[in-house]
C-alpha cells in the first residue's frame, strides 16, 4: 500500500540535512555522523524531487562552527544557502543491548527537525518526528551468528531508509510479517500499478 510522506514540503527546495550525536555515539561509532548525511542527502535527491547541498560541505561547515547545534536557524540558512534544514539528531545508537555484548540487538533513535527559511518562524522547527529502528528483525541473535559490521550496515541502511521515507511516498507491505512476493519499489510513486503483494 502507499504510504504518504510525513513532510511533503521539499519538492523543489534546496535541502541541507545535518546530523548531529553526542561524544559517546561519535566515539563507538566514528563514521556514523557522516555516513548518516551523506547517505540522507543522496536519499533526499534521488526520490524527494529537491536540490540537497553537498553533505562534503556541510560536514565541513558542521567542523569549522563547532558547536553548530546552538546557532539559530535562519544564520544556517545564509551560512550554506539553503531554504529548507533536515536536522538529524542521534539520541541512541547501539548494536547491543545494555549490558550485553554477546546478542546483538542493534537500535538507533533520533529525531528529526525540519526548520523552513520562508516559514512562520524560520528559527523554530517547522516539523518534528520521532523515528526509532530496530535491526535485526531476529531475537537472539548471537556474535557467533554475526558480526558487527552486518549489523551497524544493516541497522544504518534500515535507519536511513524510514528517515528518507519520511519526506516522500513509498510502497510498504500492508501486513510485512505476512509478506513473501516482489520486492516493494522504493523510491517516488509515480508508479501507474502497485507491487504485487
């Protein structure tokens, strides 16, 4: 079935999306930050009809202002050119459950901000949406199963996948636990005939 973006508002917009995680999620998991921009950022240009500024340069600018996260929008929105701001923020993002290293159990949480240069008021999020994602679909999974590398790229890839889905339509199975047909096309839905499903 088709399901409708959350925030429809990025056709034709240019977009900066930025990412931000405290110290202990950047030192766990060092790439996690950039993989996150830059994967969203391709995301949002591919499927969300709007021009995204280049994640290179935001991470540039993220280093360079430092402490970014406590400049007012509307001093972003001149700094990188952009009408419209994707501010991913990682609350939790672990591939273990708390105190167990042996399961992997991996979970990623954030919130996302929309802030809008020619909105009501540009330096307050036009729109905020929880997303929280859990991979693997499997309960118990031990280190002898897998290894950490198949869950952070499974966890990353299923997180960045439901962030992207929040700013266009997509096709998702009515009852996923029953599913078992075609793959389910991603992306914009100018589809003439859904998936089988």
């Amino acid at each position: 079935m088709e399901v409708a973006a959350e925030y429809p508002y990025l056709e034709g917009e240019v977009v900066a999306v930025l990412v931000d995680a405290d110290l202990g999620i950047r030192y766990e998991h060092q790439n996690v930050v950039q993989t996150v921009g830059a994967s969203m950022a391709q995301r949002l240009l591919q499927h969300a009809d709007c021009r995204v500024i280049n994640p290179r340069k935001v991470a540039s600018w993220q280093l360079q202002r430092g402490e970014w996260n406590f400049t007012p929008a509307t001093e972003i929105f001149d700094a990188l050119g952009c009408t419209r701001l994707v501010v991913v923020d990682l609350i939790e993002y672990r591939l273990n459950p708390p105190g167990n290293r042996f399961l992997w159990e991996g979970y990623a949480l954030a919130t996302v901000s929309v802030y809008e240069a020619d909105g009501f008021d540009p330096d307050g999020p036009a729109s905020i949406i929880d997303l929280e994602v859990e991979f693997p679909d499997v309960a118990q999974l031990t280190r002898a199963e897998a290894n950490a590398d198949q869950i952070e790229l499974g966890l990353l890839n299923k997180f960045i996948k439901e962030a992207g889905f929040l700013f266009y339509p997509h096709w998702e199975a009515k009852f996923p636990d029953r599913y078992r047909g075609d793959p389910i096309p991603v992306g914009n839905s100018k589809r003439t005939e859904p998936p089988t499903l």
